[in-house]
C-alpha cells in the first residue's frame, strides 16, 4: 500500500490496444481490446499474451459480459453471440439472437443477457 492508504495496481494484462470493456467471472477476464478481439486473461495475470475467444473483423463488438461458461458479446449489426470461456470457441462464436442495432451496454444474471437498444428498448435473452 502506498503512502495515504492508495492502494497499488495489479496488472492482468500488459501492452493491449485500449481495452475499452470487460467482464469478469470465476476464474477470468474477458475484454474488448478497442478494435475487434475478444480477449480473455486468468485473474493471476497473461502478461502479454492473452487468450484471443474471437476476432471480429468486420462485426466490431460494442459491449462484453460473461458467466462461468460463456462470454457474450454484442455486435454492431445487431447479433448477440457467444463463445466458450477457459478455452474458446475455435474463433467461431455462436449465434444467440439478432436484433436491433448495437446491443449496449449489457448485464448478466444465473438465466439471461440484458442489453439496451438504439430504440430505446431494454430486452433480455435467456442464456
């Protein structure tokens, strides 16, 4: 602990390009790197190479949560999909449920994915 009680930051990962989201589980973080990645790190840490679940080249994902089996994630065309965490989905993430454009922010629970829409809904998905 540093002086005035501040506490000192423990790095998970080192070296990524913004991560700009991030979503937790029992044994992991998942994130947006900012461009099109969806990553993922054990909490003791990757350093610099963290595990890459999915890379969305042209569906940029807006927003990331994730349960002990899965990390879902919103794309810009609208799709919520998912991919298998502690191990990954072969970069090929699995259809949830397509719908409006831009599913952010996002929350989870035990049996649904919550997001809001650009319509001014708020919706939910069982898992």
């Amino acid at each position: 602990m540093r002086p005035g009680g501040v506490r000192e930051r423990d790095p998970i990962a080192q070296g990524i390009v913004a991560p700009v989201r991030t979503a937790i589980n029992a044994k992991s973080v998942i994130f947006l790197d900012g461009s099109t990645d969806v990553l993922e790190c054990s909490l003791s840490g990757c350093g610099t190479s963290p595990f890459v679940l999915a890379t969305e080249s042209t569906l940029r994902p807006f927003d990331v949560v994730a349960d002990d089996a899965n990390a879902y994630w919103g794309r810009n065309d609208g799709t919520l999909v998912r991919c298998a965490v502690n191990g990954g989905c072969n970069g090929k993430p699995v259809t949830v449920v397509k719908g409006p454009p831009s599913p952010a922010p996002m929350a989870i629970d035990s049996v649904a994915v919550y997001w809001g829409t650009l319509a001014g809904d708020l919706v939910k998905v069982a898992k």
